[in-house]
C-alpha cells in the first residue's frame, strides 16, 4: 500500500535537507577555491578542485535517494480515492468542514474538484497544482476569511435574468408591475447567467444563492424583493443544493421577485424590509 502523500512529504523533505547540506559543502569549497584563484594563489588548484569534486557524490547520491523515495503516484491517489481520504482526514483534524456530494467537494463557500487527469486541483477557480493536503487545506482555510460577496450586485443580475424568464411562466408580468412575479426555477436563471460559455457551474451558483438567502433584506435598486420558495421540485429536477460551513444542506429550486405597490408608484428603489418567505 502506498505511503500517504504527506508522510512522502515529510520524508522527501528530510532527504532533500540532506542534500542541500552537502551542496552548501561544495559550494563553500569552491567558494574558498575561487578567492585563492583571485588571490594568485594556484600552486594547490588541483587537489583543491579533487576534494570539490569529491564532495560533489554526496549531493548526486542524495539527489538519487531522494528522486528513488518518490513512490506516489497523484493522478492515480486522486482516482482512486485515497488522496480524499487523506485530504478528509486532514480537513477534520485542522476542523475545517469539507463536504462531498455527487463528486463535488464544498468547505464553504470555496469549491474544490480534484483533476486526476492533470494531476491537479482546481480551487474555486484556479488550477492548483500544489497537493500536499496540509497546505490545501490551509489554503481553503484562508480563502474562507478572504472571500467577499456583494448581495446586491447578485441580485441586480438575477433579477436581469429573471425579467428574460419570467414573461415565459406569466405574460402579463411586467418589471415595473407591482406585486409579486411568477415563481421561475433556478435552473432557468442559471441557463441564462452561463449564457456565451461563462464558467460559472451550478454548485458556484448554489453557494451565491446561500450566501443571498443570508441577506434577506436585499433589494434591487428598483426596490424588489426575493422570494427563494420550496417546491416539490426539490426532490428532482432543478435541484439546486449547497452545504455550509457546518456540513448543513441547503435545497433552492425557484425565485419570485415582489414589487411592493408603493415603490411602482413613486418608481423608488428601497434598502430596508424582507424577503417574502
């Protein structure tokens, strides 16, 4: 049975420290050799560069060891299961909740895939090549603290997307109508966002729409609300599905916008109230 990567890690550090100690010996030999040369002083050069070249084996049977350790193979352990389970294992033991769902790994709201067959990560949106699963996970760790996420920009391009379903489900539904839109399914509005090949994948949508529905007084600027309501649809298609931070899941299937009489009157876009739940 393979070794886990990170103790392949720990092992090929030890060897390669080993090696970078031999090659800072031959290094400081010949740095001496190149100030004698400077100086004039030539009358030992020959035995001088013959320990030089000695010392040099250490470094070459180092190099040797260390490349014959390497016993790992990553586009198989990312096939196959075992570089997940170590990846699971380290997750838990730094406490960070990193869920799997249909192939899909979430340590919300960063998403993660594996690519066995470039031997690589993709971390939200970025090829990371760079396995050690200690260092992924305190990758994801990091991106946790630093990602940002605008509600109303979302919004503003979800209800774009929306005005371009919704008159399909109800013809006599205006954006500027007062009171509440037809309920058009999420699967809809991410047919119309991923419009032109943008890379935008359904559980990058999931997690938007999760961090939306923790903004529940959101508005557009034309003063509608959101309404994300449950259907029977959860249970097949449309399915829309997010795990959180806690492992917990989350199901959207559709959106209604609500236009409140009084904001179609005086054509004012609002901030404050709630989302019809």
């Amino acid at each position: 049975m393979t070794e886990p990567l990170e103790a392949q890690i720990l092992l090929l550090e030890e060897r390669i420290a080993q090696v970078e100690k031999a090659a800072s010996a031959v290094l400081g030999r010949v740095r001496g050799v190149r100030k004698r040369i400077a100086a004039g002083d030539i009358t030992q050069l020959g035995p001088l560069l013959d320990q030089a070249t000695q010392l040099l084996e250490p470094v070459s049977d180092g190099l040797g060891a260390t490349r014959g350790a390497l016993a790992y193979d990553p586009a198989t352990a990312l096939s196959d299961g075992s570089y997940l389970a170590e990846l699971k294992a380290e997750a838990a033991a730094q406490g960070l909740v990193l869920t799997e769902r249909d192939g899909r790994l979430t340590a919300f709201p960063v998403l993660l895939r594996l690519l066995p067959q470039q031997a690589a990560l993709r971390v939200g949106g970025k090829i990371e090549r760079r396995l050690r699963p200690s260092l992924v996970v305190r990758e994801l760790r990091r991106r946790q603290a630093a990602t940002s996420f605008n509600a109303g920009a979302f919004l503003a391009r979800l209800f774009r997307a929306y005005a371009w379903v919704a008159p399909h489900s109800d013809a006599r539904w205006r954006p500027d109508a007062p009171g509440d839109g037809p309920v058009v399914t999420l699967a809809d509005i991410h047919d119309v966002l991923s419009l032109g090949g943008a890379d935008y994948p359904p559980e990058a949508f999931a997690v938007d729409l999760l961090r939306l529905d923790r903004a529940p007084d959101t508005r557009t600027r034309q003063g509608h609300r959101f309404a994300l309501p449950a259907s029977t649809g959860t249970k097949g298609r449309g399915r829309i599905g997010v795990y959180d931070e806690a492992g917990v899941e989350h199901v959207y299937f559709g959106i209604r916008f609500t236009r409140d009489a009084g904001e179609a009157a005086n054509g004012q876009g609002g901030a404050g109230g709630g989302s019809a739940r």
